[in-house]
C-alpha cells in the first residue's frame, strides 16, 4: 500500500502551524517552522520522479458529502506539479528569511504555515468543493499577516484585501453552482469534480454558458490580478510584512493563473462565442503588461513599484493562456513559476532596505551600494531577471509567450512588446540605479548589511532563478506534458 | 401505544418540576448543583433523540393525543437545535449565576422555556403550537429581566413583554381566522380542506397577514425586529443567547408547520411576501450592524441579518433549499449562542474585576483581548468567521447550500443580493478580529471562567462537526424537509 503522498503534504504544514502556535518559545517556533515547512519540499521531490505528467495522477480519493456528490479527492499533474513545487520552495525560504522575527514570531510562523496548507490544497484538489474552501482559507492568514504585522495603513489595507477578494470568490462560487446545478439537470448525477463538470460544459445551453465563463473568469482575474481589478494589490503588498508580499506575490496570485488553466483553458473553446471572449482576455491581458509596466515607473516607493511589476508580469500569463497555442500555455506557466521566484528576490530586497535604511521612497536613497553591497548583488540579480535578462527564468518565460502569441495574437503581441518591455527595462534599472549606486544619502545614516539567513534564502532564489534560466526542462517538460493534455482535450 | 418518543420532553418538563422544587429548600452553596443536574438532563434527552433514529428517517415515528402532537424526523431535528443551545447556555450559566440565590428559578423557567420550544417543534394543531409558543415566550420574558438589579435588563424584558403579548394576539387572530375558513385547527386537516375546497383570496391574505406578522416577531425579521436588538443587549448575555439561538428558530419551526405545511396552497403569496422580507432582512441587519458599538447589539442586527438569509428557504421552496435553511438553523444555533457566550465570558471578567464597569460589552473592551484572554479570544475569532461564512465552519456549509439551492432554483438576484451581504456582514466580523488580534491590550491579563470555556468548546465542536463532515447533518436536515412535503 502506498503512502497518502498528497494529503501527508497538506497536513504536515498544519500540524506544523498547531505547532507554532502553541509553542511557547521562539526558537521552538521557527525551527518547528522549518521543518515542518521542509518535509513537503521533500515529499514533493518524492513525487516528481513518480509522474507522469501528461494524466491526472489521482492519489486519494473519498466520498465526503455522498448526497451532493462532494468528494475528497487530490491529484497531481503537469499543470499542478510545478506551481506545488514552488509553494514548496517559497515556504521554506521565507520563513528562513524571516528568522529574525521577533513580534509574536510564534504566531507569525504559525500563519505561513497555513498559508502553504490553503496554497497547497489549492495546487492539489480535484472537487470543486474542496477547491473552493482551500480558496478562501488562503485569506484567513494573510489577513492577520497584513493587519498585525503591517505598516502605517494595515487596517484599511488588510480589509480592502479581504473583502475584496472575498467578493470575487464568491462570484465564481456563483460559477461553480451554475456548473454544478447544469450539469446536474442533465444527466442526474450530483458530482463537483473539477474535470468532470468541465468536460460537461461544452454540452451546455448557450444562454448559461457565458454566465459561468465570466463568472469564475472573474474569480480568477481579480486573484492575478488584471487590470482593472487589481486596485487591492498595491495596498496589500505595501502594506504587509515583507514575509507576507512574498507569500501574496509568489504563491496567491498564482492561485489566480492556475484557475486559468485548469478551469478556463478547457472551457475556453467550447464558449459561445470564443472570438469576442478571447480578444476581450487579450485586451486584459495587454492593458495589464503595458498599464502595470507604466503604473511602476511612476512610483516613488520601492515596493509599490515592485507591486505593479506583478501586475505587469501577471499579465503576460494570461496573454500566455488566451493565445492558445501549447509553446504559449507552457510559457504561461513557466511565467507563474519563474515570477514566483523572482519576485520573492524583488520583495525581500525592499524589506532589507526598509529595514536597514527606515525608508523604501527611491529618490531618500542612493549610493547604498557602499552599506549594503551583498544585498545589492542579489538584488541586481534579481531585478535583471525580472526585467527579462536571457540566462535567467524569467527571459525563457516572456520569450515563449511571445514567440508563440505571435501565430494567434499578432497585434497584441507588438503592443507587448513596444509598450511593455522597454519601459519595465526602464523602471527596474532606473530605480536599481538611484537606489543603488550613486552617491551615498548621508541622512540615511547608519546602514547595515542583510543577516546571513536572509543573504542564504535570497542566494538560493537567485541560483534556482539562473539553474531554470539555463537548464528549464526540469519544470518545462513537466509543464509542456501538461499544457499539450488540457490543449488536446479541449480539441484545439 | 408507544409513548417512548416522547421521553426527551418528559425529561426536560421533570427536571424542571424537580430544580424548581427543590431550590426551595437547599442553601446557596449546593444550589449549583441544580444548573448541573438541568445539564445532565439535557444531555440525557439529545443522546436519546440522537440514538433513537428518528433523525435518519423520513417517516413519522408517532403521533399522539388525538393526532395534536407529531414525532417525526422535523421535530426531533428542531427539538435538538433548543436542546443543544439550552445546554450550552446552562453550562455557562453554572458559572454566571452560582451565587445568586434565584438559581433555581432561572434554571427551571430556562427548562420550561425549553421545553415549550420543543411542543412548538412537535405540534401538529394549532391549539397545541399556540400553548408551547405562550410557554416558550412567557418563560423568556420572566428570563429577560432576570438581572433585577439592572434597569437595562428591566427595560429589556418590558419592551420584550409587551410587543411580545402584541404580537402573539395579533397571531392568534391569524389562527383564529384559519380556524373559521377551514373548520379544523389540525394542520393536516387544514391542508386537506384547502386542497379540496380551495380558500378565498381576501381570507387567504388576511390569514398570511396576521401569520407572518405574528411569526416574524420571533423570528425578528424586519420590520418585526424592533425589540431584538433592545432586548438582546439589556436582557443578561445567556438570555440573549437563547433568544437569538434557540427562541427564534422556534419562530421558524412554526411557520414551517404553518405556512409549508397547511398554507401551502398560498405559496406564491408566501414566496413573493418573503422574497421582500428576505432582502430588506439581511440587508438592514448588516448595514445598521457596521456602526454599533455594543457588541450585544452588533450580534443582535447579525442575528436579524442572519435571520434574512434563513428566510431564504421560504422563498425558494425546493427540497434542497429547505435542507438548506435548517442546516443553517442547526449551525446558526451554535455559532451565535456561541458568540453570545464569549461576549458574556468578556463581560463577566470585566465585572469580577471591577463590579462597576459601564458598557462592559463594548467594542473597545475586546481590544487586544487575544493577550488577555486568549481562549475567548480565539473562540470568539472561530464564532464570527463561521458567522461571517468562512470555511470549513458551519457556516460555510450552510451558506453554500443555501446559497446553491438558491442557483439551482433560478433566484440569481436574491443570491446576488445575499452574497454582497456576506460581503457587508465581513466588514464587521473583521472588526472585531481587529479589536481582539491587532490593537494593544486595553487592560491586564484576565482569568477565563473554565464553565464558560467549556459552553464554547462545546460550540466550537459543533462548529467544525457540521463544517468538516456535513453529511449526516445535511441528511437529517433533508430528512426533516422530507416529513414536511418537500
């Protein structure tokens, strides 16, 4: 008999956060943290060499609410694998990153514990149900990140957070009804799995098929999030710890982009009318590279401006999605996962040099090369991955997309790429360039250098970000297996 | 005949003679003893309608005294509903009330009060349904006011007194009237009468008029709420509890029996009243609860909100929806009576702390409350998320099924408008996390009361029970809208 691999990886986290909580030290707390954040890393590398990522590798699977055909049932696949590696990588370096907390750490690392469980059952359920309430359990944790642990403004920003992405929830909770309840009056047969109701889908009724696209559309555009639903991110993200931006930007608005191509990818070509729907993403999907690539040029704070890149970067996975054209998919998700690394860097960056420097507004720094020169090499690795240096992640990612965008999506592609990518090599270098280098601000005062946990986490970022910019098979042919069975099953 | 169904309400009406009795003649220092007997008691009569199976089946387990009162899988599945939240706020109560020479009064009206929320529940005439409301109600106004010495809670127990008395008049009209159209009071017959012969509109809607007025009293729908949130703020915390958990359901079981069962030929008025009364319901409840600054008072508006959302169900009018709406009923029981318990675990550390502290319920009294008392304060954190819907709580099941059975039956803009309620109640749920979890203590450390730890945990348990593993309770609850024709 084989081990439950997948809910093992779920429930270790929890128990680990049981622990956190109760633990009355704060060492006890950081090192159970670790570890228990470091097992599913583990079991997760278990797995990789067991998949065959072109089918859904279903694990476990039991009836949990018989009558309305709720089931508890997680898998792995091609599409899935990559993103749950990543949360496991994420975790575990960010809770090394933020070793040093010293306010309620025990309860701090208790809630990114939890944080990596709602992120990982995401990754990994196969009910609708499920899937739905590991949805909004991600909130739970990252609300109390935001509002005890946050700067200035956590409270507007922490129920702006929550609200709003409650909201959208529960607009695809709409969607998902609308499945569900269609799909019953069918065929009879209560059932909330994910691939089953899907596959109903292109049976539906004209009338109600737009209704459920756009409604869990919505749902998962606002987690990316796009423009013009992304008014809840800036605040989020300046406002929370730097633990807290990295879990929101690497992990939960990927949850957004999986949504995309584990639910919409399949239904996309069945819709009504696919042509109007697909330009109406595309415009999204451009507005969101070109508008966020534009909104963080004009920040003068670090962290906002690294907020909008997300926007901006985010919007090349749904470029990525719409397209429809297997090198773009799999670029898409390279994109969700190269960004998840990178922009952990970005993050990590700007809560050092608050930290060491009491301020992130670019023009009160400067020349801060000289205090703080091991924090500005991996933050110059990290920004030139971001803005697309070839022999890093990031640059295998937007290529992909583009090169393959181009067969379907011609004009939006050129939009792209003379709106969007001079001007986000623009605002990463000038903003490394007077943050940086330069003269030194002498009002600054006192600087220090990052502590060596936080120097180990982010060198580790940085190399898996040259290793997958290198050598990308790794994840890319686990991907591409994934986007060739969703592209094939949806007869495209 | 097998008169065994009917042990759990001989229990309850027994201990109640017994603690009443004998509060007469034992001293103060063993008369907690009697809130612990009362516990037992009705632990003893949930064990018995949990083991004797009448939840997980359809059919009518009996009906007695001349076809007036009915065991059936509805009745057994309310009667646990006020049996569980009467043992949460007993449990609680041991502790709030162990020096009060009046104990034995307040545990035997709490019994009796029970106890007439359980012939409510198992009525199958309207004489009968009448007798347990009046029982029900008269032992709760008497309960309202049981802290003399507040004029709050005096005031609380008039104002609940005599809209009370108003309302079950203007009830018993609408009875009455149903009476005179149809010949019987059994509401089986009514139904059968109706069926066959048809009803006049003009009675018809007088009939629905004076009903729904005279139900949505206890049930505080707007615009009958008017004595909730008075009441519940001055009435002592467990009171409250019980009249938002266990007294207002019992505004609902009535009007299952009434409305669905003998006016079911009216149902398109029945629908088209409570799809009005459903919106205005939630909405005025969570507006009006954003800016309260008692959190007696907030629970109360929520209460009302919550209330709207239950009346969904009357709405909507399919099987799943009524399985919907009394599995919200059953997780709605828990979570406020549970809120209700920790906010009178708050105030009453306030008072052994200091006897003269004014507004003890305050909002800003629950600042930084995860310090000083971090038991209530996380058990107060898991009630307003399941209130607020969160999962996996109660109260997410419910709402999702709710909200679903609403989807499935095409009411896309009712759900509309609940679901930016949900999103409305958040805003205050999260307030009081904020209180409790973010801002700095506002006094020392307290000592939590271990009886009221253990009213919540009990709460607590239900909460995740019906949260993580609905199934048995969603099949009883769709048992209990089986035996009323749906």
């Amino acid at each position: 008999m084989s081990l439950p691999l997948i809910s093992l990886m779920i429930v270790i986290p929890l128990i680990g956060a049981i622990i956190a909580f109760i633990s009355k030290t704060r060492n006890q707390a950081r090192y159970a943290a670790i570890i228990a954040s470091i097992i599913p890393l583990l079991i997760t590398v278990k797995m990789y060499f067991q998949l065959d990522p072109s089918k859904m590798w279903v694990v476990e699977s039991y009836d949990w609410i018989p009558l309305a055909g709720i089931k508890y049932a997680v898998g792995v696949d091609g599409i899935s694998m990559p993103l749950i590696l990543l949360a496991n990588i994420v975790i575990p370096l960010t809770i090394l990153f933020a070793f040093g907390e010293t306010k309620q750490a025990s309860k701090f690392y208790g809630l990114l514990l939890l944080e990596q469980v709602g992120v990982l059952g995401v990754f990994s359920s196969l009910d609708f149900f499920m899937f739905y309430i590991f949805w909004e359990v991600t909130l739970i944790p990252m609300y109390f990140l935001i509002s005890i642990w946050g700067g200035p403004r956590k409270n507007y920003a922490a129920i702006k957070f929550f609200i709003y992405t409650h909201v959208a929830s529960l607009v695809m909770l709409l969607g998902i009804f609308s499945l569900y309840f269609t799909a019953l009056a069918k065929t009879g047969v209560p059932s909330f799995d994910i691939a089953y109701l899907i596959g109903m889908y292109s049976g539906f009724d004209p009338a109600i098929k737009d209704i459920i696209f756009f409604a869990l559309l919505f749902g998962f555009l606002v987690k990316m999030p796009a423009v013009p639903f992304h008014t809840w991110l800036p605040d989020a993200h300046v406002e929370a710890p730097t633990a807290g931006s990295v879990v929101l930007a690497a992990l939960l608005l990927k949850m957004g982009g999986y949504g995309l191509f584990r639910v919409m990818l399949p239904m996309l070509p069945n819709t009504t009318n696919t042509s109007m729907i697909i330009t109406v993403i595309a415009i999204i999907a451009v507005v969101s590279i070109v508008y966020g690539a534009f909104l963080a040029l004009a920040q003068k704070d670090l962290k906002k401006m690294v907020a909008y890149s997300s926007i901006s970067h985010m919007g090349y996975v749904t470029l990525g999605f719409v397209s429809l054209v297997p090198l773009s998919v799999t670029g898409a998700m390279y994109q969700q996962f190269s960004h998840g690394l990178i922009t952990c860097i970005l993050f990590m960056s700007c809560g050092i040099i608050q930290h060491g420097a009491h301020t992130r507004i670019i023009n009160d720094l400067g020349g801060l090369v000289k205090k703080m020169p091991k924090l500005t090499f991996l933050m110059l690795g990290g920004f030139l991955a971001s803005l697309g240096l070839p022999g890093m992640s990031g640059f295998i990612a937007e290529f992909t997309i583009l090169a393959g965008a181009v067969t379907t999506l011609y004009v939006y592609v050129l939009i792209a790429v003379f709106g969007g990518i001079a001007v986000t090599a623009a605002y990463h270098l000038w903003a490394i360039q007077r943050a940086m280098f330069g003269v030194f601000n002498e009002k600054l005062g006192d600087v220090h250098d990052m502590a060596r946990y936080e120097m180990i986490s982010m060198a580790i970022l940085l190399l898996l970000v040259i290793y997958f910019g290198i050598k990308p098979d790794l994840v890319w042919d686990v991907m591409h297996a994934g986007a060739n069975m969703v592209l094939a099953g949806a007869n495209i | 005949m097998n008169y065994s169904p009917l042990i759990p309400e001989l229990i309850v009406v027994l201990t109640g003679l017994i603690v009443v009795f004998f509060g007469l003649f034992l001293p103060l220092r063993v008369k907690k003893g009697l809130g612990c007997i009362s516990a037992l008691a009705l632990i003893a009569s949930i064990v018995y309608i949990l083991k004797s199976g009448v939840l997980s089946t359809s059919e009518r387990a009996g009906i007695y005294f001349y076809e007036a009162y009915a065991i059936d899988s509805l009745s057994q599945f309310f009667k646990l509903v006020f049996l569980a939240v009467s043992l949460i706020v007993v449990i609680a109560s041991i502790k709030r009330y162990e020096n009060n020479k009046y104990q034995d009064e307040y545990y035997g009206l709490l019994l009796f009060a029970t106890f007439g929320m359980m012939i409510v529940a198992s009525s199958n005439d309207l004489v009968t349904l009448f007798i347990g409301f009046e029982l029900a109600s008269m032992s709760t106004y008497v309960l309202a006011g049981f802290d003399k010495t507040n004029p709050k809670s005096l005031e609380a127990a008039m104002k609940y007194f005599i809209i009370g008395s108003v309302s079950s008049a203007i009830m018993l009209f609408g009875l009455s009237l149903l009476y005179g159209v149809t010949g019987t009071t059994n509401i089986e017959g009514i139904s059968a009468y109706i069926a066959v012969n048809g009803i006049l509109d003009a009675a018809g809607i007088a009939i629905l008029v004076f009903l729904i007025a005279g139900f949505a009293f206890k049930m505080a729908l707007v615009p009958f709420h008017m004595w909730a949130p008075d009441t519940y703020e001055g009435a002592p915390t467990m009171i409250s509890a019980m009249l938002a958990a266990g007294s207002k359901k019992m505004g609902f079981v009535a009007a299952f029996k009434v409305f669905i069962v003998a006016l079911i030929a009216l149902r398109l008025d029945l629908q088209s009243v409570f799809f009005i009364l459903a919106i205005i319901t939630m909405t005025y409840g969570n507006v009006v609860a954003i800016s309260q600054k008692s959190i007696k008072r907030m629970l109360a508006y929520s209460s009302v909100a919550q209330a709207g959302y239950i009346a969904m169900a009357f709405v909507i009018m399919t099987p799943l929806a009524m399985g919907a709406g009394m599995l919200y009923i059953l997780s709605h029981a828990f979570m406020k009576s549970g809120a209700f318990i920790a906010v009178g675990a708050v105030t009453h550390m306030m008072w052994t702390r200091n006897k003269n502290v004014e507004n003890a319920d305050y909002l800003k009294n629950f600042a930084g409350l995860s310090q000083r008392a971090p038991y209530t304060a996380l058990a107060m954190l898991i009630f307003v998320f399941a209130l607020a819907g969160i999962p996996p709580t109660a109260g997410f099941v419910s709402k999702f099924f709710l909200f679903s059975s609403a989807i499935q039956a095409g009411y896309i803009a009712l759900v509309v408008v609940a679901i930016l309620n949900s999103a409305v109640s958040l805003y205050y749920y999260a307030r009081i996390v904020k209180y409790m979890y973010v801002l700095p203590p506002a006094g020392e450390t307290l000592k939590e009361p271990r009886a009221y730890l253990l009213a919540m945990l009990v709460a607590i348990i239900a909460i995740f029970a019906i949260g993580i593993y609905p199934a048995p309770f969603l099949d009883w609850a769709m048992n209990a809208a089986a035996t009323i024709g749906m």
